[in-house]
C-alpha cells in the first residue's frame, strides 16, 4: 500500500478495477475543504485513460511491475513466441496484449515485456525500429516538391508515409510511438 501523497508518475497502481499506471498526477488543496489528489490513469489490460480523483492521504495498492528483456522469436496460431535474454525461457504472448506492437515486431528483436505476478500485461518497444521497405511505387521523375511523400509498405505490412526518395529494399527507421517515418538508414 502507498499513499496518495506519495504517488508519482509511472507508478503503477493495483486498484479494484484492474492494473493502471499512472500518467498525471495533481495534489489539489482548495481553499475550502479538504485536499485531494487527482490522476489521470492508463489502464494496463486495455489501454483506456481514466481520470480518477483520491482523498489526499488515502492508501491504494501498489503494483510491482517486473519488466525484462525478451528476444522476439516467431508468431503462429497461439500468438506471439518470446525468450528471455537471461534465462532462455520461452512464454507465447497473445496477439490481443501485442495489439498494435505487432506491426513493429521483426524476428530477432528485443522488447521489454512487463509482467504483474508472473502473468505479461502488454508489450513495450523501443521508441523506434529499423524496417525494410518491401514495396515502394517509384516516384515520378520531376515529382520532386519539397516534403513530399508516397505510402511504402514495411516488412511486417505496415504502409506508412514516406518522403520520394525512398524505394524498395531501402532500410528506414520508423517511430513507434506515432508510426511515422523518421529516416532512411540505407
């Protein structure tokens, strides 16, 4: 248990209703009446954001998020395959946790999965991903407007937007937080 008053961004909260982690947080002392304490909370099974309001002082449970490195195997019927970097042991994510982290995923990549008593409650990638373009239309000769851009598709089948220049077989580094392209890497 942890105090209101203790609570900070990227904690993680063990409430009634499901896992959150904390965004925002705002200690609130009006000046009549009692202070309290107001947070904005992502839910970690599904990903809404939540506003939540807590008399100051009061004490919630605290979650212990266990995060480790795991290496990106293969994907099947069962969902996704992942090893743990340190002590090789394989767990199968399921494709609704993974959600729109599998378009960035590539056989052989490291990402952090966090786990709450021993159960993975999503996926967390790096802030962006090297992808090979499989399919790109060539840009028109003289098409050449300054920012530009084409849809390409990526390895995994995502299309995102990039600049003309970029063609098929081209390595480009894309956000993963947004899904826009960042650069060209070769």
């Amino acid at each position: 248990m942890i105090s209101t008053n203790d609570i900070r961004p990227g904690m993680a909260l063990n409430l009634d209703d499901g896992l959150y982690a904390v965004v925002d947080h705002q200690h609130v002392k009006p000046g009549k009446g009692k202070a309290f304490v107001r947070m904005k909370l992502k839910s970690l099974d599904g990903g809404a954001v939540v506003d939540r309001t807590f008399r100051a002082g009061e004490q919630v449970g605290l979650a212990r998020i266990d995060r480790r490195e795991y290496q990106f195997l293969y994907r099947d019927d069962l969902g996704f395959h992942l090893m743990d970097q340190q002590t090789y042991d394989q767990i199968v994510v399921g494709t609704d946790l993974v959600g729109d982290a599998a378009n960035y995923l590539v056989e052989g990549m490291t990402a952090q999965i966090p786990q709450f008593e021993g159960t993975s409650i999503g996926i967390d990638l790096p802030a962006s991903v090297e992808l090979a373009v499989s399919y790109a239309e060539p840009g028109v000769k003289g098409d050449r407007v300054s920012g530009a851009t084409k849809p390409v598709t990526l390895q995994t089948g995502l299309v995102i937007q990039a600049p003309l220049f970029v063609e098929q077989g081209d390595v480009v580094k894309v956000d993963t937080r947004t899904g826009s392209y960042i650069t060209r890497v070769s």
